[in-house]
C-alpha cells in the first residue's frame, strides 16, 4: 500500500512541476497592452503596461497609447529603452527611440510600465487605453529595409471608474498612424475599436496543452497501479 501511495505522490509531483511550467510559459507570452486594476474610484494609482514577447534586438523603437486626459494622468513613464525619448502627457503616452546597433535586447521580452492616476474629479465612466502605433525593428544589413519585431495581440484595455450607469462609456479617438524609422515610413495596424473576444487561439490552445498533460498522468497513474496490484508469476 506504501507503494502505491508514493507512486501516487511522485505522479502527483511531476504533474505539479509540469503544469507550472506550463502556466509560467503562457504568463510569460503576454503581448500588448494591459492594466495593473480595471475597476477603479477617484484617486487611485495604476499602471499600463505594454509587453513585447521575446525576438531579435531591435535598433528603433515607436510606440503610442491614447487616453482620455480628462479622467487620468501620467505620473511616471521611464523604461530602460537605450537612445529613448518618453511622452505622458495630454492624452498620450508615448516613446521613441533609435540606435545605430541592436541595443534594444528583446532576448528576453520587455515590459513598459507606465504609473497613471484616476483624477479626482474623473466623471464615472468606463475608459479605454488604446495602442495606436506600435514598433520595434531593425535595419536589414546591406539594405534601407526594417524588419518589423512586434506584432500586438491586445491593443486595447478598458478601466471602469466609479460606478458608471449601464452603457456609458468613453473612448480615447484612435486615428490612423504610420511610424517612422529612419529614412523609411511603415504603417501599422490602427487598433480595433470592438472588444476582444473572449478566448483567442493561443488560449484554446494552452487548455488544450493542458488537457492532454491532465490525460497523460491520469494515465500514467493508472497503469502504475495495475502494475503495482498484478500477482506475480513464479518461474520455475
């Protein structure tokens, strides 16, 4: 019986480990733009944060986020991006940043984090962040081309404030942008103004993963048990 229980535990253990990697490999994808609190009162500190997933190193980068400045303001807005230059003001929370080498390391995957504040006299509402422009890329060796490093998945967040009526909502106006990187011009994708539905593929995805680890040590369990219970036969 001993043994059966500590096959149990020991099947019990590695699926633990391997789940845990699992979720600590699905965190670690996050791409785009997120909030550190989506409910929110008058007076309260958050965040926005922008993730870029791990890829080559990037000489330039350009990004911009639209908020409604009425509502909320910038407090802080300080990356450690080389050859960086940061807006969060107005409205707009912005960088821009260009250098002769791949000094932007993205090995590892960055996160911008930005530090808001909801004003005191921010009507009730619900508000959107809204990543308008969005760029990180090299020059092509030998060429006058970029190679484009980042591709959002999320480029809008919203944030309630107080306890709106049903329906209200603010949105930050989002125009079409282009960014520029040197001598040449790449447009990008204006974010979508409709909300994101509630699973994407990367989601379906991971529960499947995690489904079919859930299968395996079920089974392993199973046939270790059998193994475990079955009589022995003498040999003579």
């Amino acid at each position: 019986m001993k043994r059966i229980i500590r096959a149990i535990c020991a099947a019990a253990a590695t699926f633990s480990m391997i789940a845990a990697s699992a979720f600590s490999s699905f965190a670690d994808t996050a791409n785009g733009i997120s909030v550190s609190e989506t409910t929110l009162v008058q007076g309260d500190e958050f965040t926005v944060s922008l993730s870029v997933p791990p890829a080559e190193d990037a000489d330039t980068a350009s990004l911009r986020v639209l908020y409604d400045n009425t509502a909320f303001e910038g407090i802080e807005f300080a990356p450690d991006v080389p050859g960086s230059f940061t807006n969060l003001s107005n409205g707009i929370m912005a960088l821009s940043a260009a250098n002769a080498t791949r000094a932007i390391k993205l090995g590892d995957g960055l996160t911008l984090t930005a530090k808001m504040r909801v004003r005191d006299n921010a009507p009730d509402g619900v508000y959107d962040f809204i990543l308008v422009e969005n760029s990180f890329c090299y020059l092509i060796e030998e060429t006058w081309e970029f190679e484009e490093l980042w591709f959002p998945e999320t480029t809008k967040v919203s944030v309630t404030v107080g306890s709106p009526v049903a329906g209200a909502a603010v949105t930050a106006e989002s125009q079409p942008t282009e960014t520029t990187a040197g001598t040449v011009t790449a447009p990008t994708e204006t974010a979508k103004s409709d909300s994101p539905s509630p699973m994407n593929s990367s989601d379906n995805v991971f529960i499947v993963i995690i489904i079919v680890i859930i299968a395996a040590v079920v089974a392993g369990i199973v046939i270790t048990i059998i193994a475990l219970f079955k009589p022995k036969t003498n040999k003579k």
